[in-house]
C-alpha cells in the first residue's frame, strides 16, 4: 500500500478559508488532522473518523457546504459510504 504522506506538507492547506469542520478518515486521518493543525486550524474544527463507516454520520451531523479531498484509493470506499 501506498505509505507516503510528504504530499500533505506540498498543499497550502492555509488557503482555505470560511471552514467550519474538516472531517479526516482513511488510514491516514491522524496524519491529515496534523497537518491541518499546522496550517493553523483548532482541534475543535477537526473530525477524525477511524473507518469509512463513521463518515455517514459525522457528514449528517454537519451544516454548510461539504468538500472532500480525497487521496488515492478512498474515492470508491467514500462513495459507497455517504449515500
């Protein structure tokens, strides 16, 4: 599987503005949620989901507009997991 995760430190994850909630999951979530806390985001603003499974409910626990940034692999397992 693949193991590099360098990727998250080359988006300027900084220039995201007007967010609420950002919602990890996949086997990388930990990773993801630190690198949004570099760029500057709470621990209050940040979901980490374990499993595909949990990602249902946070997303329909949640206002607003929703984006997904999805890594290689998740695509198939986020769609089955949101409708």
């Amino acid at each position: 599987p693949y193991q590099d995760i360098s990727w998250l430190y080359d988006i300027d994850f900084e220039l995201l503005t007007n967010v609420d909630k950002i919602i990890c999951v996949g086997d990388w979530a930990n990773d993801i949620a630190a690198r949004f806390i570099v760029a500057g985001y709470s621990e209050e603003q940040i979901i980490v989901c374990k499993n595909f499974s949990s990602l249902k409910e946070s997303l329909n626990n949640s206002n607003g507009t929703i984006y997904a940034l999805l890594n290689m692999g998740t695509e198939v397992p986020f769609k089955e997991n949101i409708t």
